[in-house]
C-alpha cells in the first residue's frame, strides 16, 4: 500500500499552515500566538455571556474552527491529525475566553467522546477552576455503531455540530452555565450517528487506516479511519440508507436512536471528505423518503462536508429529535462560516414542485397513421437501437481519450428513448413525421451535445421528406438540409457511402470544438467518437434497407 498524495508543504507543517490559512481568510478569526487555538476577532462581545469551546485532532474540517461566530463557538482548539489537543492549549483557549469579559459567566467545553479528549479537556477545566474560573463540560456521544459499546462508551460524531449550534444559540440568548449544561445534556439524548465509507483515508505521510477491497463498503466507522463493525458489497444509495437508519434505530441495540412514527427529526447528511455533491443531493434524496415512509416528519435538512475525515469516500447520517423549541434553537442566526444558510421551513409536507407551464404537443406525443414505409423504417430504428447499444463501451472508451467517456452512454440513452416510443407508438408512414418524433425524443432523452446536434439534423431533414417524395433525391435533399446550416465533425462523415472511413479518418482531424479542444492534439490520436455512432447509424440502416431487398 502506498501513502496518499495530499496537496501539502510538508505532513509536519500541514495543521499549523491550515490554521494560518484559515485565519488568513477571515476577519471573524484570530490566532492564538504560540497555540493551535481560533478565537472570535471580537471577543469583546462575550461579556456577559457563557463562552464556548470546542475543538479535537485536526482532519474533521470544517469541524470545529469553522464553527466559531456569533451564535456558535467562541473558540476551537486544534490537535494534531486525529490527535487530541494538549491540555496547556486547551487552558490557555479557557483563560483567554474568561479574560475577554469583565462580567465573567463561564467557559462551556463541548467534548467528543473520545478518551484522549475527555481526559486533556478535563485536565485543562481542572486546572482552570484552579484560577477561578467557571468551567463545565457536556460529552457528545452520538455514535450509534455498536450494540453493545465498549466501557467507553459511544463516540462523539457529528452530532457535535448539533451541539455547538443548539448551546451557541443559548449563550447568545443570554442563558447561564447551569442552564445550558441542562439543556445540552436533555437534547444530546435524541442525537444519534451512523457512518458509512467506501475508501480509506490517510494520516499525511502514513498509509491509508484500513484496507477496503473495490466494491465493499465499511459501516459504522468512526471519524478517525477506524474501520467499522461491518462490512459488505456496495449497493444502491437508496439500500444503504434504508441499513443505516434500520441500524439505527434497532430497538436491539443498546445505542440505538428511539424513533417512532409521528417525531419530528433533523437531519444531517455528512460527507465524510470525498463524496461528490451529485452523490450527496442523492444520499440526501433517500434519507429524507427513507425517513418519511417510517412516519417521521422531517424538520429540517443540512447536507454537506460538516465533521470530515480527511479524504475519507463516505457519508455519515445524523439524526436530532427535535421539538419546537429545539427547532427554535437550531434556526437561530450565526454568523459561522461553515454553518449552512438553512430555511425554517419543514422539509417534510411542502410541495417542493412547480407545474410547467402549458405547451402544445410534442412530436412524439402525437397520433400517426402507418403507411407502406412503416415497417422497413420501424426495422431501421430497431437496427439502429441495437447497434448503438451493443457499442456503448466502444464509443465511451473513445471519447475517454479527448472527452469526459460519455459519448456511448448519451448515444445508449437515444437508443432506450427510440425503443420505448417504439413499444406504443405506431411508426408513421411520413418519414418526415418520423424525423420530427426522433428529433424530438433525442433532445429531450439524450442530452449533450450529440442531442443538441441530432435534433438540429433531423429537424432540419423532416421537411424534405414526405410520405409522397422520399426517393434518394429527396433524401439526398434531406441529408442536405441537415448539414447545411448545422454541420459538424460527427455529421460530415455520413453523407459519403464511405462513412466507416470517414469516422476513421477523425483520427488526423484537430479538434475545433468540444470538449475535445481542450486536449493536447497530441493525445488525441483515436477516431471521433460521435463520427464512429454515425457510422454505425448508417450500416444499421443499410442493412435494414438490405434485408427488405
């Protein structure tokens, strides 16, 4: 196994070059000197108010420095990666905290459950009520992988972000120590967490934690790249948020999250560091139906990067039990960086769709007659359906070479549109009626480019072929006319008998368009891909044409 590359300085430097890096970016941000401590720029604002301290092993970002504003934390202090941070830090972020207000009300420390956290930030509140100041604590153990938890307990997750918005929102109102350690600890028995990875991550300058076969996934992990309690094949993202909540609220297990029909839940969908968005909007798709066909009403939805783990594949769900007032608490304005810009409106109910607006017929919707040509064209499409199907892989290991490896996919998608018109519609024995359907269903179901340019093509021939007139001089016109005003690298090559070597011959050609352009023409030494799909067009409809002969 081999180190991960990591776009840094150096794996000693990277956290206190973060740091900077953060601070460097935003006036709401100070650096404590000799310390891997954030601190509000205005901390003259606490006075008369709880402050509030967060922090742990770097690697979670944006947790926790992104966090710190008004209305959530007053500070977070940072170890090194997945390392918890020095007890002399921790004091120094305490002290400064209690300094900042000449009306002192206190230093609430929120605390993931994690031995080596729990004992450096009990060392530090120790070691400050020792100088007079008023300190408490409120664990996060939100994890709700293991049936039966070990004698440490469930670790701290994600659900820690819940924390820090719900008690900042109380410190900003006002509310004293004691209140707020009330409070905390009556909510974060209705937080639970579950996570989810499809990849490894790595320690900067050390190998990846665990090992994870293409394929399998790791449920239940925690934040640090310990591997998870079970592991299995991938499956869709639909399956595996129906696992984790099933996990999750399994009566069975002794950490499991009480839920029934009727509760009011938020939820966070957490990108673990290396999801793509498309992913995430679709995890967060399933949680939200997953959870909606249980009865729970779905309050609020924050999905994003929240509590990572580095460059971890994976997703983790939080879910908060939540009541008017908590709801109260969770939409309150803050002015931290990395909290969402979320609406108070439930997720769960609202009517998320708008009607289009009235438009006359599609082509394809109409009502056709058949006539004489019917069958051998209705023989062509199919030909050409199966052909384009059948060279799906072909055209994206081409387009891989000079595009983004769609072009089989865009040209699959025609095909299945082409296929399923077919299975209930009659073809119609005006071939430029059947022209303006399949200029319709391309553009429509296809996408790209390609579809683009194939409805402007078959728009364009639809008028020179009719029921009437469709010899070879009409469709000759008809290719013409396609050409004419919209033509193209993938088009040019069909109007010569010799299309197989017209697609052959993109490979000398010098991309002028597309995404193609963009590549070296060095590189780009494969045919066009779209003249390759073109090509076999024309041979599935010859041999249409062929077979009726």
């Amino acid at each position: 196994m081999k180190t991960q590359r990591k776009l840094l300085n150096s794996a000693e430097r990277c956290v206190d070059e973060a740091l900077s890096g953060m601070v460097r970016a935003s006036a709401g941000l100070s650096l404590l000197k000799g310390h891997r401590v954030l601190l509000r720029s205005d901390l003259h604002s606490l006075q008369g108010r709880v402050a509030l301290l967060s922090g742990g092993g770097s690697g979670h970002e944006p947790a926790h420095a992104g966090y710190i504003g008004s209305g959530m934390l007053s500070a977070a202090v940072a170890g090194g990666v997945f390392a918890s941070p020095p007890p002399a830090s921790i004091l120094a972020a305490i002290l400064c905290l209690h300094n900042a207000g000449t009306v002192p009300s206190g230093v609430l420390l929120i605390v993931k459950n994690y031995t080596g956290d729990r004992l450096n930030f009990g060392l530090a509140a120790e070691q400050a009520r020792n100088h007079g100041v008023a300190v408490d604590m409120v664990i996060v153990a939100d994890d709700c992988a293991f049936n039966q938890p070990s004698k440490a307990g469930r670790r701290g997750l994600c659900g820690t972000v819940f924390a820090h918005k719900l008690a900042g929102a109380l410190a900003e109102e006002g509310c004293s120590l004691d209140q707020i350690v009330t409070k905390m600890t009556e909510v974060l028995k209705g937080i639970g967490t579950l996570g989810v990875s499809l990849s490894p991550c790595s320690v900067p300058g050390c190998l990846p934690s665990f090992e994870l076969p293409p394929g399998d996934m790791e449920l239940g992990l925690g934040i640090h790249g310990e591997p998870g309690i079970k592991r299995s094949k991938l499956a869709s993202a639909d399956e595996v948020v129906k696992t984790m909540i099933d996990h999750m609220t399994n009566p069975d297990s002794q950490s499991h999250l009480p839920l029934k029909s009727g509760d009011n839940v938020v939820v966070c969908v957490n990108n673990l560091g290396a999801l793509s968005c498309l992913e995430m909007a679709v995890v967060t798709r399933a949680a939200i139906n997953c959870l909606e066909v249980r009865g729970v009403v779905v309050a609020r939805v924050m999905s994003g990067s929240f509590m990572t783990s580095l460059e971890m594949a994976g997703v983790s769900l939080t879910l908060m039990k939540a009541d008017q007032d908590v709801l109260r608490l969770f939409d309150a304005k803050t002015s931290a960086p990395a909290w969402p810009n979320l609406s108070s409106v439930c997720v769960s109910g609202r009517d998320y769709t708008t009607d289009p607006p009235a438009m006359g017929t599609r082509p394809q919707d109409d009502t056709h007659s058949e006539g004489p040509l019917s069958p051998v064209m209705r023989k062509a499409l199919e030909n050409v359906c199966s052909t384009l199907l059948q060279q799906q892989e072909e055209l994206n290991s081409l387009d891989r070479a000079a595009g983004d490896g769609d072009c089989g996919n865009t040209h699959a998608q025609a095909a299945k549109a082409i296929q399923e018109w077919l299975q209930s519609h009659v073809v119609p024995g005006c071939p430029g009626q059947l022209l303006s359907v399949l200029a319709g269903l391309v553009q429509e179901k296809m996408g790209g480019s390609s579809g683009a340019l194939y409805s402007l093509f078959l728009t364009a021939a639809a008028g020179h072929v009719t029921e009437g007139q469709s010899n070879a001089t009409a469709w000759a016109r008809a290719l013409h006319a396609g050409t004419q005003h919209y033509s193209s690298a993938s088009f040019t090559p069909l109007l010569s008998q010799k299309a197989a070597s017209g697609a052959e011959s993109t490979r000398d050609l010098i991309a002028r368009a597309g995404r193609a352009s963009y590549i070296a023409a060095e590189r780009v030494t494969l045919p066009d891909p779209g003249a390759v799909a073109v090509a076999a067009i024309f041979r599935a409809v010859l041999q249409a044409l062929e077979g009726r002969q």
